[in-house]
C-alpha cells in the first residue's frame, strides 16, 4: 500500500529479510540493520511470524554457539520479543526452543537471552513504534534505559524503564520520591518537542515516546 516506505510483495520483501539476517551475523554495528528490520515487520504484520521462525532457525544448532555472529541473532529475537508477540502456534514453538537452548547451554549467554526473552513475551502488548537506537542498544545488553523526566519546581528525575513501562507507571514512581502521594492533584506525563505538547496517555508505553523524539 502507499505509505512513507515503498514494499513489494511480501514473498520477496520475506527474501530481503532474510539476506538481512545474512548480512547480520557479521555486521560490525548492527544496530541500524535490526531497526531496519523491526521497521518492516512493524509495516508488514504478516512477517512477524516469519522473521522469528528465521531467527529460531539461525540459532537453533549454530556453527558457533555463543560467538558474535550467534549473539547478534539473539539481540534480534530479545529486540521482537519486546516489540511484537508472534502467533499462537509460532509461540508454542519458540518457547519450546528457549527452554531447549536454557537446558543445552546452561549459564551461557545464550541461555540469560533465552531467560530474557520468556519473560518480555509474557509483558508484551505489541507497540506502536518500533525500539529506538537507544533502546535497541540496552535491549542487547538485557538492560534498562534511564529516561529523565523534568518536573515544575523539582530537579530533573532519572528513571529506569524497560521496552513495557507505563508513563502511569512512570507517573506514580516520581509521585511517591516527590512526596505526593497524599496529595489530591492528578499527574501525568507530558511530552513536549518544538512543534507541541501534549499528555502522554496512563498506558502509552514511554519506550514509543522516546522513538518518536529520536
């Protein structure tokens, strides 16, 4: 369909992905290339399901288990675990995979993404956009961003989020280090850019705001 990215059909944008996953293994930054797939999979809802099937197959008996080429494929299966939820019967099998990684190589890196992972598809809702660099980065790290949050008449707050929190989440936390918890004003967030300001919904997750600022 018309839109701000030109696609094929999805047999042969399928195709791309898959030369993407290629390339990945021996990308030295590979960063852009996972967003870039992300993004398609974000525009192209049919190739979800593919994307992690390709991915369980590429670390599912790998030449190298644990080395850079297999870690990189990992970070992508951490980063589509915390952006979309494959089908019911995809599902069942990825989990079947995650727990035969956990038991095949038990204390490897491997097995602490595989850990990740299982546990960000029982938070995932899907979203509306898709990790930012930043996050994407974090994600490969299995760790938190530090998002700073300003507020009228206090010094800027530092909160760590995952890919799943919550501004009403992230709301309630300043309210309690503030010491407003009693108080009987309503909070929220508000993102504020050059061109508007405008609330941040209680269930918008703070990670799709930070895409849109990047």
């Amino acid at each position: 369909a018309p839109g701000p990215r030109s696609y094929t059909a999805l047999r042969d944008e399928a195709v791309k992905l898959f030369n993407s996953l290629q390339q990945l293994e021996s990308e030295r930054d590979p960063v852009p290339l996972m967003q870039g797939v992300l993004q398609t999979c974000l525009d192209l809802p049919p190739l979800v399901d593919e994307i992690y099937c390709q991915l369980v197959k590429q670390t599912t008996e790998p030449p190298a288990p644990g080395g850079q080429g297999d870690l990189h494929y990992w970070q992508l299966l951490t980063c589509m675990s915390c952006t979309f939820l494959p089908s019911p019967p995809v599902l069942r099998f990825l989990r079947f995979h995650l727990d035969r990684t956990e038991k095949r190589f038990p204390a490897s890196e491997m097995a602490k993404y595989a850990c990740f992972i299982r546990e960000a598809l029982g938070k995932t809702k899907g979203r509306e956009c898709v990790p930012s660099l930043e996050e994407i980065l974090v994600l490969m790290q299995r760790q938190e961003m530090i998002c700073t949050v300003h507020c009228p008449g206090a010094p800027a707050c530092s909160v760590a989020i995952s890919s799943h929190t919550t501004a009403e989440e992230v709301a309630q936390e300043l309210v309690s280090r503030l010491g407003l918890s009693q108080s009987p004003n309503l909070f929220a967030l508000y993102e504020q850019s050059r061109r508007r300001e405008q609330p941040v919904g209680s269930a918008t997750l703070l990670a799709d705001v930070l895409t849109r600022f990047e």
